[in-house]
C-alpha cells in the first residue's frame, strides 16, 4: 500500500512539473552528446582551405607544459604502451615540433586530432585506397580517422599528395604553399591562426618568407619518416 502511494506520489509530481523534467532532459543531452559535436563542427569549418600547409618557421618550438600535455595526449588516443610512448622532451618529439605550429598541437591536446586543412581531409576522403601502405599503432591499415590521430596536417600532405603534385606542370597551388613559393589564397584562413577563430587572409600576389630549399625538403622527408617510425 506504501509503496503504490509513493508511486502515485512520483507519477504525480511528474505530470505536475514533466515539462520542466523534459527540459531538463534535453538539456543534458545537448550538453553530453551534440555541443562537442557542434564545437568541432564551427572549428573544423573555420579551418580554411590550405591551412597548415606552408613551411614551418625556422626555430620553431614548444613549451614543456605543451610538449607534456601532448606526450600524454597522443599515448592515450594512440593506445601507446612500453617503449613505444611518447616522453615529454624535445628529442623524442622534434619530428612533431618541426612538422607543426603550437596552435596545430594546441588543437591536438583539446581533440585528440591534428587539425587538417580543407585540400587534405578532401584528398583523404575521396582516395582512402591511398591510406593502404600505412599502419595505425596496432598494425591495421589506416583509417582517415587514425591518420588524423597520427599524422600532422603538412605530414599528411607529403606522405600522401606532394610526391604526386611535385611532377606536375605548373604547380598545383597547394604544392606552391607547401613549399613556400606561395602565400595562402585570400579566402584561406592564416596557418598561424586558431582553428576555432576566423583569421585575417593573407595576400597570394608574393610568396611566402619562408621556403623549402631542395635541402629542406629532403630534411622534412626524414621528420615525417621519423614521426612513421614512431608509430611501430
């Protein structure tokens, strides 16, 4: 008898006050499952098209606490164990430091992913057979969803797109920024900005200050080998 009257009570108490309960559902829903969702989805769309593409400046560095949080990050989303983790120290991380602005790995830390520019993600998508010769950390063959855990955006690029893009006459405006001949179209959002912040645009009529020498570009061939080996 107890226990039917505290269910009268409930079921009572619920039709009085359901609207505010079913706000207060839906709320929390939006909050657990579409907010992350809609974040990502304003940062990615502010990433312009040829982002994180050009050259790296020279001396390029990160903090500790930067390189810290990352090591951590990239272990956990990469399900590294033993020798295989990443440590905090610039050593073990100069593949990564010379391959990406602190805002790239900014955006690392708070996603668990590298931001990738418009050309890259498009090219990924619609050439995933492209993906085949890798390997994620536990042996399987890439997916467009562990490349982006593993790979920065420039890396990506020179792995998958510049070795073809390179033999082609004139150059494709992608290779031209890649290398630092060109600076970003107007409608590209800056490398050196925010993903999730709208950027002023850069003039295309010269190029960047700052290019890939045959020399260099031979050097960024070895990073990006050595941020592969990092992923055995």
């Amino acid at each position: 008898m107890k226990m039917k009257l505290n269910m009268y009570n409930i079921k009572k108490c619920f039709m009085k006050h359901k609207y505010f309960i079913l706000y207060v559902i839906l709320l929390t829903l939006f909050f657990v499952f579409l907010l992350p969702r809609f974040r990502e989805g304003l940062a990615n769309a502010s990433i312009g098209e040829y982002s994180y593409l050009a050259p790296i400046p020279s001396g390029n560095t990160w903090d500790q606490s930067t390189m810290d949080k990352f090591a951590k990050k990239y272990n956990e989303v990469n399900n590294k164990t033993g020798g295989q983790m990443l440590d905090g120290n610039s050593k073990s991380l100069q593949g990564y430091i010379s391959s990406s602005l602190s805002v790239e790995v900014d955006y690392f830390i708070d996603n668990g992913k590298w931001p990738y520019c418009g050309y890259v993600s498009t090219y990924v998508e619609k050439h995933p057979e492209a993906l085949s010769p890798f390997h994620d950390s536990s042996g399987n063959v890439m997916t467009p969803t562990s490349l982006q855990k593993m790979w920065p955006n420039r890396v990506a690029y020179q792995q998958l797109i510049s070795k073809t893009e390179k033999n082609i006459t004139p150059p494709p405006v992608s290779y031209k920024i890649f290398m630092g001949t060109a600076n970003l179209p107007s409608n590209s959002s800056s490398p050196s900005s925010s993903p999730a912040t709208s950027s002023s645009s850069l003039s295309s009529s010269s190029p960047s200050t700052s290019s890939l020498s045959d020399t260099n570009y031979q050097q960024l061939m070895s990073l990006c080998k050595n941020i592969m080996g990092n992923q055995k």
